[in-house]
C-alpha cells in the first residue's frame, strides 16, 4: 500500500492525505478491482466519489490507475492471495502479458 500512495502523490500528482485516502479506499474495494479498472471507469469514480475525494483528484486518479491498472493490486499488497489474482485477471482483460 505505501508504494501506491508514493506513486499517487509522485505520478498523478496528490497530496498524501488524499493519497492515503484513495489507496484506502482501493484497498477496501480489492476484490472488485478488476471490474472497476478493467473498462468503464464509472464505478470506479462512484466509488471515489461515495469516499468523499474532489472530482479533480478523481480524474487524476482514474488516470494514473488506466495507466497503471496492471499495477496496482501488487501496489496494495504485493504478490499473492486475491489481490495477485485482481493482477492476473486486470492484466488478461487488458490484453497484458503479466510483468510488463
């Protein structure tokens, strides 16, 4: 998780409050992850929105996670259990070979 927030605040460009605040809130939400980022970003700006996180800190967000959707799970909690899984599945429905 505290790689997300440093590539938050150093990539997209937020604060560490709300940096915290978003891998959070990610963090909670792990499991829908892949259907979240895989596509339509809707649900996952619902999701930011409902934290209670500024519409400007939303779209850098959803920016840095289109940019980086194969990522962020191994951002949250490293390799293994479902979150290496939400990285397997964001990466085969993004058309990613894992690792790249």
């Amino acid at each position: 998780m505290e790689e997300l927030i440093k590539q938050l605040r150093e990539k997209a460009g937020i604060d560490q409050a709300n940096a915290e605040k978003v891998s959070a809130t990610l963090e909670k939400k792990a499991a829908e992850l892949p259907n979240l980022i895989g596509g339509n970003t809707q649900g996952l700006v619902q999701m930011l929105q409902k934290a209670g996180i500024d519409e400007g800190i939303i779209q850098k967000v959803v920016t840095f996670i289109k940019q980086n959707a194969d990522k962020i799970p191994a951002m949250l909690a490293g390799e293994g259990g479902i979150l290496n899984k939400a990285k397997e599945m964001v990466g085969g429905m993004l058309g990613r070979k894992q690792g790249q």
